[in-house]
C-alpha cells in the first residue's frame, strides 16, 4: 500500500503546486487513506511544508489551531520562507474548528503570508458542520471515496470475488486469509471510532446504543427493503420511526449507511417510501452477515445478494463527484435493482448472477418512466469486472 497512489494523487499534488487561492479540504469516511496520499504528495513539493494532527488534542482546546497557525508563521520567518503549506488532519475534532479557522485564513491573506492550507476531515459531516456556515467561499473540497475493485487488485492483487466479499478498506487486506481476525479488525479498529468519534462527538446523537443497534442490522439488510416501523421492532428502546430516519441519514452523511428510496415523479412519494439498505464498503454487509467466503460464495441466493450490494456500493460511491441520485424501484411483482437520476434523466440498471431469472421490471420502468438507457449488469449482460471499473457519470 504505501508504494501505491490512488488516482486522486496527481490532483491533489496540482493543488499543493497551486497560488494560495482557497483553502483545501480532503474529506473521506475513516481509513481510506486520506493522511497517506498527502503525505505521499509532500513528499513531492519542494517548499515547506508542517502537518498537525488533532486526533489527540483536547477537543476543547479551541486555542490549539491558533497556537498551531502561529507556529507555522513563526517559522516561515525564521527561515525566510517565502511560500509553505501547513496540513491539520481531523480539524473537525477541535470545537469551533472552522471559526479558527476562518480568523487565522483571513489574517494571512490581509497580510499576504504564502501560506497553503490543506485540512483533513472524516465524512461529509465535516462539510455540513463548519465549512458551508463559517468558510463559505473560502475552501475547496477534494472527496476520497472507498477503494473500488481497479484499487484493490492493483495494490494487493484481489480478485473481482474477494473485493466484492471482503471490500474496499486497504487496511483489512493482510487480514483476510483468517476471517475470524478481519471481521474483528472492520467491527473494532474501523467501525467502532467511526460511529464513536466521527458520528457521536460530531452530531447530536441522543441513543447512541440505538444508532449502533440501527447501522449494524441496516448492515445486514445491505442490498434489502425493510420499512423503519419494521426495524423498530428488531430494535430496543428504538423510540420512534424520525429518530431512525435521522440516524440513518447521518450514516448516510458518513458515507456508512444508506436508505435508498424508491424512484418516483414527485419527492413526495419518494420520501414515504421503504427505504432499501445499502452499505457504502461490502466490508460492511460481510462483517455483519456474513457466514464465510468459502461457504457465501457457493451460494447462489446469498452471492447473488452480495454482488447487488457490491453495484449498490459502487454507484453510491460515485454520486456526489458525479451529480447523480441513487434509488430502487417497486411496484407490485415488477422491481428494478437501482434508479441512478441526474437533473432529468435516468438510467435503470439490472444485476443479475444468477440468484434469480429476469424479472419484468426492467421492461415495465422503461415503459413507464422512459429511462435515457437500461439495462443488466451481470449474467447475459455488462460483465461485473467492466463494470465495476466504468466512470458512472459517463452513462449520461
């Protein structure tokens, strides 16, 4: 892995290379590699460069990035540096990050000092909770999504099999020869700080024991309708069906978990529907669900549910950088697997791997809602390993 650089690399190495414009900011779900390819690409620059990692300060510490900017500024002087980069990993850690943030910024540039800023966030929450409100106009984002299928054959050699079993998370790839091991590694050392630390200190959750109790059985449900009244029944002290929906909104927002809805004309139907579970990384429905690579894979039904998640994952992880929605769609016997919607349009898209015979549906949406293209990925169809190495915003 840390000969490998993902493809993000040589755009975030422009950035660096740039004129200080706006203020960088690299944001992704947990241990995707984000302090990796930065510190791969400081390794390239030739000025200087100083990175901060506020993962053990104090989160009410709110003087650290201040104390923190001043000794970069201190130095610059000293050893009269005429332009250097400063990078803080987890800034959103530190209370009132972004207003630090925005007075240290706007100091430098009334006073001309060449200093690049680069920050380092988990999720998207760390857009919605301080750079829309204190730093609008002043940043620019960079996403770092889950390793696709190309990723992970090129770095640890993986076959189309094992990624869509095993996932998109670098880090769990020395682990999978014992299974036992890996799926304690993704429940401990990735899920666990991620809902802790990234969802928890970051947003109002009231029952937290309910939000954990909700991503692990949405989990399970990877690639699978359940309605939330439904899931409050699986689950203790659930509260009500809007306490769910938030929970499950913020996992969205933490590229975990998602409730997709069903595709309709008007928003509003959308909204009332069944919302289908779907895991942002395979890593997440195996750790949860599943009873073995060997014994899974054997399995029409159940490898046919795996390979549905592994497509859902997949154009979940390309919707924000490709403008486009993701939904189901149901009606009666007729269903298609995935609705992606971009402004007007829509495709309609079919997996098949032999888990079942065609159904109608494909036919039935293109009929109805006349789709710009539809069609199956999987058996008779796109094979997987074409795919699932498509730029999705191409469709349209």
């Amino acid at each position: 892995m840390e000969l490998f650089k993902r493809q993000q690399f040589n755009s975030i190495l422009e950035r660096f290379n740039e004129p200080r414009s706006v203020i960088q900011v690299l944001s992704g779900p947990r241990q995707v590699g984000k302090t990796t390819i930065v510190e791969q690409v400081l390794k390239e620059i030739d000025f200087p460069h100083w990175f901060f990692r506020a993962d053990n300060v104090n989160e009410t510490d709110t003087d650290w990035i201040r104390r923190t900017w001043l000794s970069v500024r201190t130095q610059m002087t000293m050893t009269n540096a005429k332009e250097a980069v400063l990078v803080i990993d987890e800034v959103q850690k530190i209370q009132n990050w972004s207003e630090a943030v925005k007075r240290e910024w706007d100091t430098d540039t009334s006073t001309g000092l060449n200093l690049k800023v680069f920050l380092l966030g988990s999720s998207r929450l760390m857009l919605r909770k301080g750079l829309t409100e204190s730093l609008a106009g002043r940043f620019e984002m960079i996403r770092l999504g889950h390793w696709t299928f190309a990723e992970m054959h090129e770095a640890f050699g993986w076959n189309l099999e094992q990624w869509i079993y095993f996932g998109g998370y670098p880090g769990t790839a020395r682990f999978v020869s014992d299974e036992k091991r890996w799926r304690r590694y993704v429940k401990d050392s990735l899920v666990a700080p991620a809902i802790e630390k990234d969802v928890i200190m970051t947003t109002n959750i009231y029952k937290p024991a309910i939000m954990q109790q909700l991503f692990e059985l949405g989990c399970a449900y990877s690639a699978e309708l359940l309605s939330l009244n439904k899931m409050l029944g699986q689950l203790l002290d659930a509260g009500n069906v809007t306490t769910l929906s938030g929970y499950l909104n913020v996992l969205d927002q933490c590229n975990m978990l998602a409730g997709l809805q069903k595709y309709a004309n008007d928003e509003a139907r959308k909204y009332q529907s069944i919302p289908k579970y779907q895991v942002y990384n395979n890593a997440l429905l195996t750790a949860y669900k599943g009873k073995g690579f060997a014994n899974d894979r054997i399995d029409p039904k159940i490898w046919g549910r795996w390979v549905e998640s592994a497509v859902g994952a997949y154009l979940l992880g390309g919707a924000i950088e490709g403008g486009y929605k993701v939904y189901y769609w149901r009606e009666r016997n007729d269903e298609v697997d995935f609705i992606i919607q971009k402004q007007d349009e829509c495709i309609a898209i079919e997996v098949k791997s032999g888990r079942r015979g065609m159904n109608s549906g494909l036919k039935v949406f293109e009929e109805k809602f006349h789709p710009k293209n539809a069609f199956v990925v999987g058996t008779d169809g796109i094979p997987f390993d074409i795919f699932f190495q498509a730029n999705i915003e191409d469709l349209f």
